[in-house]
C-alpha cells in the first residue's frame, strides 16, 4: 500500500463526518471501531506571569510559556531551522487562530482495529474532501506507538507515515480503497504521473508535498485504483 511522508490534507479541505462513528466489520471480520475524537488542548487559557488581564484565550494560548510549548520548541527548531523565526511565529499564530474558530480542525477519528486474536491497534484518522470525493489519512496513535516500542528504545527512529484511502459511504456501507504498490509503479513506468517517492523494501513512500500529492489525488479520483470492487475493503456497520 502506497503511504506518504507528508499528510494529505490542510486546513481548508478538513471535514468531519459523525456517520463514520460505529462499529464495522469487514467480510475477513475485522473489527473497525470508529470514534470521533475533540482536542480540547489549549481551550482553557491557564494565567501565569505572561497572561494580561483581558488578554483572550486566542492570545493566551499562542503567549504564554506553557510546559508545552518549551517542550516542543526543539522539536520546531529541528525540523524549520534556526532562521525560522518571524514566519513560523506567523504561520503558528494562523493554525491556532484556525483551531479556535473552526471546530472541524479540532475533531479526528480514533481507529481501532482488532483482527483475530491479535492485540489490537490504534490509529487516527483525518478526514478531507476534494472535489466530491472523500479521503481519509491515517497515522498511527502516538501512545499507542510509544507503548508497542518504549522498551526497544526505538520510539525516536521511527517517523509515522500516512497511509490515506479514498472513502464512499453507501447505506450501512464504508467502502475503502488504497492505492496499491504495483498500480502505482505501473503508472510511473507508464509516465501518467510525476510526483516524488521513494521505495524502501516492498514499501512505496510519497515524498511530495501535500499540495502536489492532492493535485495526484484529484486527478485519479475517478480512476480504477480508487474505485476497484476487487481491491476494495468494504466494512458494513453493526447495529446496536
């Protein structure tokens, strides 16, 4: 399954869907348990010796020295670089200024999946709508991944990627395709497509950016990769 480097949504094309909540179950019975999940990080502004009075929680949440904000500011530093300065503290205060006022951006989907007997998994999922079409990124959950490789130490190596599936949703229906590793190399070597990747092992990694992989995703929606009944997984929701 192709994944990306890269997440393949922005703020402008996030949706939500409350239909996608459930429990669903595919002909392999694989149990798929979706739930919509609200961030609620940073809504209460905490007054410390930087919060003015009748600053707003907007402000707050962007001026204050939390622990937080500390703790990630190396992380910042490594992936924008020192000179980032002015323009990160611009596009910053944008994603905050858009998680206050768009609710949307706030909301993401808890998968679990559970196959046999094996120990489950947690992922989250985003969803975006282009054109008409709706697709879904999927990374793993961060605790959960955290827990399954803390007594490796390997947590730091490893960087998520994003898997994404185009969805149609159709009475009690989830109907999820992917873009497999073989139709996708067809493509390259047919020259119908020009976009970044990389191949490690049996694994085909989008290094793209966003704007570039949506322009792909557009351009194929209606395209058999995306809408192969052979290839499909389809989930049919479980009543309560």
């Amino acid at each position: 399954m192709v994944s990306s480097l890269h997440p393949l949504y922005t703020s402008k094309d996030r949706v939500h869907l409350d239909e996608l909540d459930g429990v669903w179950v595919s002909e392999e019975k694989d149990r798929f348990e979706i739930k919509t999940i609200i961030d609620s990080t940073g809504l209460k502004a905490m007054k410390n010796k930087n919060y003015q009075e009748g600053m707003s929680k907007e402000d707050a949440f962007f001026f204050g020295k939390t622990n937080k904000e500390s703790n990630s500011k190396k992380e910042e530093d490594f992936f924008a670089g020192k000179e980032k300065k002015e323009d990160s503290n611009v596009a910053n205060r944008e994603k905050i200024e858009n998680f206050f006022f768009n609710p949307v951006l706030r909301k993401h989907y808890q998968i679990k999946i559970i196959s046999g007997k094996e120990e489950a998994c947690l992922f989250e999922g985003r969803l975006f709508k282009l054109d008409e079409h709706y697709f879904l990124d999927v990374i793993p959950n961060d605790d959960f991944l955290e827990k399954k490789l803390n007594n490796f130490n390997l947590i730091g190596l490893v960087v998520p990627m994003h898997a994404f599936f185009k969805l149609k949703i159709k009475d009690h229906q989830l109907v999820v395709n992917g873009i497999e590793n073989d139709v996708f190399e067809k493509l390259i070597k047919e020259k119908k497509i020009r976009i970044e990747y990389i191949k490690r092992g049996n694994r085909i990694i989008l290094t793209s950016k966003t704007e570039d992989i949506q322009k792909f995703l557009v351009k194929f929606s209606d395209a058999k990769m995306f809408n192969d009944p052979k290839e499909a997984i389809v989930l049919k929701r479980v009543k309560n």
